[in-house]
C-alpha cells in the first residue's frame, strides 16, 4: 500500500471521471471522501474502492445545486484537517443554442458549475493557506478558451473556473497551496447524453477515454503544471497563447482613449 498522502474530497465522485479520480487517488494512498448526489451509486463507487485498495471511503451524498447541502461539504472542508486535496469535479453542460435553451436550466448550471466551486474553493483555501499545504484540481473544459464549440451558458461557466484559478494562483504564490486547472475535450462520459447530444454522434477522432483523461490529468499534476489540457499534443500553442494575454495585460488599461477610437 501507498504512504497515506491525507484524504482527498472530490466531487461529482458516482461516475465517470469523478469515480476514476477516485479510484486513482485512493491507489496513490489518499483516503477519500465522495460526494454526489446518488447515495447508492457513491457506495458502490466507495465499496469497489475499498475492496481495491484498503483505503478509508467516506460517502457525502449531496446535492451541490441546494445551499442546504452546499454548506455541510463547505463545512467538512473548512474543519476536517486530514482533507489534503480537493477535486472540483461536479458539473453539467449543455449543447444547446440560446433561441432552444431553457433558461431556468441555465441557471442550474451556473449554481453547479460556478457557484458550488467558487463555495467549496474558498471553504477550504484558509484551511490550506494555514496548513501550508493542499492541493485543489478545478476541472473546466476547452471551451473555457473555445466557447464558441458548444452552449454559451456551459462556455462562458467553465471560463470563469479558468479565471477564477488563474486569479487564485497568483493569490496563493509562495503558501505551499497547488492548484491544477483541466481543460478536457470531448470525453467518453455520460456528459454528452445529458448535455443534450450522446456521444456516439461526435466524431471518434476528437473523443478521449475517460480514464486516458484522469490519468493525463493526473500526470500533468505530477509535473506541476497549472493549466492541464489533454487533447493537445503541442504544448508551446498554450504557452504562447498565455504569454499573449499576459504581454496584453498591461496594456488593458490607460488614461487616454486609443487612437481609433478619438474623433476624427
């Protein structure tokens, strides 16, 4: 068995990424906790872990959406101090276009794919910061920087997870915190059946298994890189797309109009 490494809270945990995540971590020596909202779906998730690796599961079942249950895993965070690392996995998207979506729909997923992260991040920050260790893993999506691909509401959520970490790590410089952000692509889950277009219907070639996925993740973690993207082979275009907007931030601001832009 692994050197115990602390546990690792990780949301969205009863399927698919969130479950590999899991079943990763715990065979690194994180025990874990697992939350989402289907109890008998996370304790099997939880048994098979158990049985596998001996570790110690513990299952949340919450439903991230309901403030009620929001804060009782801010609160797990913020006081349990075994929690060493902290997996923002739950969430939803959607493919549809705004004439066709139901925006009442939308704000559903901005309560879980903003809101519960920004609520659980922050819960557990102090805790790190104080600790002088942790870890958090925010997963966003390509269309984080392509939302163009598919609905704007999901586009423009997972934009502020890359954001709101880009913005966190220049925070916590220097205290021992890491963060990872994940951009996946397209990936075999059941995203795509709820999202609105299963995933047999997108070409082959762009979708990634979902355990290649956590495993690529979790060696970009190894690596210590910040922005982690799975599906794409040449890394420099990243770099260069980073140091763009990074020459142009300093240059965002001024006390005098630009030239195009004054009367002729």
């Amino acid at each position: 068995m692994n050197k115990a490494k602390g546990t690792a809270l990780i949301t969205g945990a009863s399927s698919g990424i969130g479950a590999l995540y899991a079943d990763r971590l715990a065979r690194q020596g994180y025990d874990l906790i697992l939350v989402a909202r289907s109890a008998a779906k996370l304790e099997t998730v939880a048994e098979a872990i158990r049985q596998a690796t001996g570790r110690k599961v513990d299952t949340l079942p919450a439903d991230l959406a309901k403030p009620s249950d929001l804060r009782l895993i801010e609160a797990r965070l913020a006081n349990d101090r075994s929690i060493a690392m902290l997996v923002n996995n739950a969430g939803v998207g959607s493919t549809a276009r705004a004439l066709d979506a139901d925006v009442d729909t939308m704000s559903a997923m901005v309560a879980l794919n903003v809101e519960a992260l920004m609520r659980l991040t922050y819960a557990v920050v102090p805790a790190f910061v104080a600790r002088g260790r942790g870890t958090i893993v925010n997963i966003a999506s390509i269309v984080a920087v392509a939302p163009e691909v598919l609905n704007g509401v999901y586009g423009g959520s997972k934009a502020f997870v890359l954001a709101f970490s880009q913005n966190l790590l220049s925070e916590i410089e220097g205290t021992g915190v890491k963060i990872q952000v994940v951009l996946p692509g397209a990936t075999a889950t059941d995203f795509w059946d709820i999202a609105g277009t299963p995933v047999e219907h997108l070409p082959g070639e762009i979708v990634m298994r979902a355990d290649q996925l956590v495993d690529a993740a979790l060696n970009g973690l190894a690596q210590g890189e910040f922005a982690t993207i799975p599906g794409l082979h040449d890394a420099t275009r990243w770099d260069a797309f980073e140091a763009a907007r990074q020459a142009m931030a300093g240059e965002l601001s001024t006390n005098t109009p630009a030239a195009r832009y004054l009367a002729a």
